[in-house]
C-alpha cells in the first residue's frame, strides 16, 4: 500500500499556534491596557487629592492670618469635586510648640485621600532696616541731616559714613530748608515725593517702592511687660515710679539694669539723663508717650541696639536732647526738633525732624530680627499620604 505525503496538517498545527499566540498577545495587550487605564485613573484621582488637600492648607493659612487665635479648622468643606478638612494644632495642644502651629490638612475624592501638613512660624521682620521709616508721612525740614555708622564695628566718627542714612514712609516724604539725607529716599507712592531744590540727597529717590509692612506691637507682649518687669528692682537714681498707674518720670540721673521694664509714660525732665548699666540691654514698653525734655540724655555714647523702646504712644525729643537707641511705634509721631541728635533708629506713624536735628543710624541695627506674631508663614511642609 501507498503512503501519501503532505503538509496540511503541520500547516493546520502552525496556524492554531498562530492564532493562539495572537489570542494571548491580544488579551495582554487588553490587560495592560486596563491596567494603564487604572493607574492613570488613581493618579489622577490622587493628584486631585493632594491638590485638593493643599488648598484646604492654603485656606487655613490665609484664615489664621486674618483671624489671630483662629483654631476652629475645618470639616469636609467642598472643594474641586472633593472635600477637605482640616485641623490645627498649637501649643494649647502641644505645648512643645510655643508660638509654632501646625496644619493638617486631608483632601478626598470618591476614591482617593490625601494629606499634608504645614508647619507655620511668625513672620521674622527686621524692623530697623531704615535711619527712619513713618508709615504714613516723613517731614524733614531746617537744616536736619541724617547719615550712618557702626556701632559694631567703631566710634561714631570712625565709622561714618552719607550713606544709609535713608528715610522711607508708605506716604508723603517731605524734605525743605536746606534737610540734607545722607542716603536714598524711598516712598510707594509715585507722587509722595516733595523734595525742594535747597535740599540734598546722597543716594536714589524713589517713589514705586513696595509698601513696607509695620506691624503693629501685639498687645499680648505689653501684657507679658506688665507682669515680668523690672520695674521695681532695676532703676537706680532720681526718680519717681507709680506701682499702679505705671508712670514714670526721672529729674537727675537714672539707670537700668538689664530686662524688661513696663510703663504707661516715660519723661526724662530738663538736663536729667538714663544710663544703662555696663554690658546690658534694656527693652523698654510704654503705652503712652515717650518725652525727653531740654538736654535731657538718654543711654548717652551707649550703642543704640542695647536700648529698644516698643511704645503705643509718641517720641517728643526735645531743645539739645540726645537718643541712643531704638524706637518702634507704628501708630505713634516721632518729634524731633531743635538740635536733638539721634543715634539709632525711628520706626512711626509720622516722623517730623526740623530745626538741625541730627539723625544719625546705627547700621548694625540692621539685624535685629522680631517676630510679627500677627503674620504666619510656611517653614516646612510634608505630604503624610
């Protein structure tokens, strides 16, 4: 008997395989591609998560910054076709903390959550970074000069120089009579500039500056003067101090120890002087006026970042009268007039400097930090899932 050879069925085996491989191949391709579908459906729905939770962080921050003591949080608030909560933690809580706060924030979808966390500190400003800043107004006139040295680094007249002597408001400035600015002039505002041609700036003028923040003194820091001072234990001299109303005036010599002292009044009557003692720093709070009358001396030949003084009232610098320090009041007038001389500087609402004043700024006041416990920022942040 015959044998017949062919090839049929090899051809018929060759081509299940085919399609065999192709039927796998086809089902893999459909798993990856549910697979790829999946993945970008839960990445997306995460991405919108953590967005959605970023901006609950966002919102708290801003409220806390506009509602000081806000603690509240909030609770599955709608947002992008989610929600977030939020809660707040500060050292009422967690007292390690001290003024730190922390947010967390969690933000959800349908099918997916995600959370942050800010961790917030007081703003850090540095207050003295001008000779002398009014917020609202600067009026020099009559021959007042300002100019610069540093403390840190020498005397007066080692050290000085016509430059950074600058006078800067988020107002009017107005310079007549012969006032000499040993450094820039900078205002924002375009037509705040009054400069008469009998006046004399070393440095720029300027009138599109950014408006310079001045926050105000917290009153929660003149409450812990009030309580932890040194009122009744660090003053030496001739003097008179009122244990309830907090008034004080001295009529000679005085002097400070070092800390914190707590006043409603500070007058330093003719020809008397405030010393501090050897090696210290003296924070004076007032919430009323600071006056220095004819020839009256305060920290004289001392350096000025050892006496700071944060007030709610005005700054009266009297006939002769000289200052060696700081003096910070974003609601108060600083009068300088007649002669007076002033080694440090001036932060207020409105600073008048006539009559052959002279201002001279220490520049190592340049870095004295504060913290504006009224403005959070972000210091750190991390994702927890």
């Amino acid at each position: 008997m015959k044998r017949i050879a062919t090839n049929r069925g090899s051809a018929l085996l060759l081509s299940l395989f085919l399609m065999g491989m192709l039927t796998l191949v086809a089902i893999m391709s459909i798993n990856t591609s549910n697979t790829d579908m999946e993945l970008s459906f839960n990445n997306e729905n995460s991405g919108k998560a953590f967005y959605i939770a970023e901006a609950g962080a966002k919102r708290g921050l801003a409220e806390m910054n506009n509602n000081p003591g806000w603690t509240a949080g909030y609770v599955d608030i709608s947002f992008g076709g989610g929600a977030y909560s939020v809660t707040v933690t500060d050292s009422s809580i967690t007292p390690a903390l001290f003024d730190t706060i922390v947010l967390t924030s969690t933000g959800q979808t349908h099918v997916a959550r995600s959370a942050v966390e800010f961790t917030t500190a007081p703003e850090e400003i540095s207050p003295f970074r001008y000779a002398m800043f009014g917020k609202d107004s600067v009026d020099l006139r009559n021959s007042l000069s300002t100019d610069s040295y540093n403390s840190d680094s020498g005397s007066y007249w080692s050290t000085r120089l016509d430059t950074d002597g600058d006078a800067g408001s988020n107002g009017d400035i107005i310079i007549y009579n012969g006032a000499t600015v040993g450094g820039d002039v900078i205002t924002s505002v375009d037509t705040g500039l009054y400069i008469d041609p009998g006046a004399t700036i070393t440095g720029d003028t300027i009138s599109d500056a950014p408006p310079q923040e001045v926050p105000d003194i917290p009153q929660s820091e003149f409450d812990a003067a009030a309580l932890y001072n040194a009122n009744d234990t660090g003053i030496a001299g001739d003097y008179t101090y009122n244990s309830t109303t907090y008034a004080f005036t001295a009529s000679k010599a005085v002097e400070l120890t070092g800390g914190v002292y707590y006043f409603s009044s500070f007058i330093l009557k003719n020809s008397a002087s405030l010393t501090i003692a050897p090696g210290a720093s003296v924070t004076i709070y007032v919430t009323g006026d600071v006056e220095i009358k004819n020839s009256g001396d305060i920290n004289p030949g001392g350096d000025p970042g050892d006496l700071i003084f944060y007030t709610q009232g005005d700054l009266v610098l009297k006939n002769s009268s000289d200052l060696y320090g700081s003096f910070y009041s974003p609601n108060g007038i600083a009068d300088l007039r007649n002669s007076g001389d002033i080694y440090g500087s001036i932060v207020a609402r409105k600073i008048i400097g006539h009559n052959s004043a002279g201002f001279h700024y220490d520049r190592s006041l340049g870095d004295i930090v504060k913290k504006n416990d009224q403005y959070y920022v972000v210091v750190a942040w991390r994702e927890l899932y």
